[in-house]
C-alpha cells in the first residue's frame, strides 16, 4: 500500500512538471509575436503619423486672412494633417516668437505669411536650422531662400485694379492708397498699377493727386487720407486702395463729404463688404482671388515638401538674393457686371449676403 501510494505520488508529480513545461511553452510561443506585433505596430504608427503644419499669420485683422485660415484647417483635415496656427497680430517679435514656438511643436513644414518682408526672414532661417522647408503664404519673405512661394499674380491684380478705373474715368484726378510698406505684395500691385497708367500721366489725362502707404493696412489712415485731400477742396475723381478695407475707409470718408458713388473706388480681396458696396453702386471694382484654390494647393505642396516628392514648379520669383519656386495663380477682377457668375457662382460669398436679401 505504501509502496502503491508513493508511486501515484510520483507520478502526479512528474505529471504535474511536465505541465508546467507544456504551459511554460504555451506562454512563450505566445509572447514570441505579441513582442513581434507590437513591433510592427509601433513602425505603422510612425508610417501613419500625420503631418504636423505650422501656419503663422502676420495679422487676422481683415476678413481675407480670416478665410484662408479657415479654409486651410479645412483642406489640412482633408488631408489628413494636422494643423497649428499662430497670429502675430501685426507684431514683428511677436510673430518670431509664436515661429519658435511651432517649431517647438515638432511641425514638419512652416507656412508663413510675414508681417514684415525683411524681418521674417530670421524665422525661415529658425525653421531651415531645424531641417523645417517653408512656403512662403501669399507674401514673399524677401532674401531669405524659401523652399516655395506661393500667392496670386500681384502684379497682374495692380494691372487690374487701375483698368478698373480707366473703366469708368478717361481722365480725371487719382488719389492712390497702397498697403503696408513693408509688405511686398504692395509693391508689386504698385508696379501692376504703375505700368497701366504711366501713358495716361505722362499724357496728362491722368494726374497722380497723392500717393500714401498705409501702415498695417489700416482703413483709418484710408479715411484720414481721403478725408484731408477733400478738406483742401481737392477735387477727386477716383481712388485706388491697396484692399477692400482701405477702399472702406476711403468711402466712408467719402460718404462724410456727400460724395459716395461719385469718387470711383477699387480694391480686392472680395471682401463682403466690399461685395455689397459694388451691387450697391459705391464700389466699382475688387480683385477676386479664390482663396480655396490657394489654400488647396498650398496643403498638397506642403505635404509634398514633408514626404520629398518633386512639387514641379518651374516659374521662379528674385526673392532679392535668390531665385525661389513661384506657385502663382490668377486674380480676378469683379463689378457688378460679373459678381453673380464669379464670388457667388463659387460660394465665396452667398447671394443673400452680397444683396442683403
């Protein structure tokens, strides 16, 4: 009996060893892949992260930079990026400051639109530092080697805005507002401008009564500005505004004098405002830009530049040192003969809301 007992205690025993072997083994072949899959999964995981972008804004003072911020949130969660946004609110340390901070964010790509076309260049020189390529939103960052600029064609939206006038007016006194000095897209909607009516001044049909640069684009200095000629008893006949925000306190400065709709008025950027001035008669022209398709192909070129595939661009621009990528689309000029199948046709305004229906 004793001898039968110990050996049915030896063999539970043995038994009891071999599964814990068996078991053993069990639990090894399976942490084998579990190791192997989180492998595999961690390698997705950085194939799958999504393109961090960065998008610094000079200012959202004008409705204009309101949309293309959100549009471009929109496109960039289209895509699939994600995106960061800054405003410098016309601050020029501000703006290398809040650039520091995207690349500290780990961004893949800065998108800038420069408060200042000279100072911003210390902020694409921040992001290249870091390996971050950078495009250059709508406003050139001058000397500075931009991996890609990309914007309307400004000087064509100068051409534009001053055939808008010689639309209306043969000949007459000009008073002109151009935008921020330090923005370079003024200067190249001056030199647009400058080329359509130099045979008309040196004619004399057309007489330059002033020309003053707004700082900051502000529409106050626009009003001030229209305000002092017409208190000299200068007489007027049309003003160029460098936007529709300038254009808008241009006429209101018109509309003090009892002038509105009898000074011809242009701007761009198709602000809303602007848009029912023009059906309302107080505004003759604004250049359309569609910033949709601006935004659009700025989000595809800058996952583009992350990922190193080719963008393809063959048009350069003298950024004053360098020879950089132009990305440039087409303006638009809008009146009252073509609003409907232009900014209301493509949804950029609605139709109730440019006739206030």
């Amino acid at each position: 009996m004793v001898k039968d007992k110990v050996l049915k205690n030896s063999l539970i025993a043995a038994l009891s060893i071999v599964l814990i072997i068996q078991i053993a083994l069990i639990l090894i072949k399976i942490d084998k892949p579990t190791v192997s899959l989180s492998k595999t999964q961690d390698v997705n995981l950085r194939e799958e992260k999504k393109i961090k972008i960065g998008f610094s804004l000079g200012t959202l003072k004008e409705e204009r930079w309101i949309k293309d911020r959100d549009i471009l949130m929109t496109k960039a969660r289209e895509s699939g990026a994600e995106i960061i946004i800054q405003n410098a609110n016309n601050d020029d340390q501000d703006q290398l400051k809040q650039v520091r901070y995207l690349i500290n964010q780990d961004i893949d790509v800065l998108l800038l639109v420069p408060n200042d076309y000279s100072k911003a260049a210390a902020a694409v020189d921040m992001a290249k530092e870091r390996g971050i390529p950078v495009i250059s939103y709508d406003r050139l960052v001058l000397n500075s080697n931009v991996d890609l600029y990309i914007s309307f064609d400004n000087v064509k939206v100068g051409e534009l805005m001053a055939r808008g006038i010689l639309n209306k007016i043969k000949s007459g006194n000009v008073l002109i507002i151009n935008g921020a000095q330090n923005d370079n897209n003024t200067r190249m909607i001056k030199e647009g401008y400058d080329k359509i009516l130099k045979p008309f001044v040196e004619s004399g049909k057309i007489n330059i009564v002033a020309e003053e640069w707004a700082p900051n684009w502000l529409k106050e200095y626009a009003f001030n500005i229209v305000d002092k000629e017409l208190q000299k008893r200068t007489k007027l006949n049309a003003v160029i505004a460098g936007n529709d925000s300038l254009a808008e306190g241009a006429i209101e400065a018109l509309s003090e004098h009892r002038l509105i709709g009898k000074v011809h008025v242009v701007g761009q950027d198709a602000d809303l405002w602007a848009c029912q001035r023009i059906v309302e008669g107080t505004q003759v022209t604004t250049i359309y830009k569609p910033i949709d398709k601006l935004a659009d192909a700025a989000i595809e070129l800058a996952i583009k530049l992350v990922k190193k595939e080719p963008v393809n661009i063959e048009k350069r621009i003298f950024d004053g040192k360098y020879y950089v990528p132009y990305y440039v689309l087409e303006p638009i000029a809008v009146d009252k003969s073509n609003i409907d199948i232009t900014i209301i046709k493509d949804g950029f305004h609605l139709k109730d809301e440019v006739y206030r229906k």
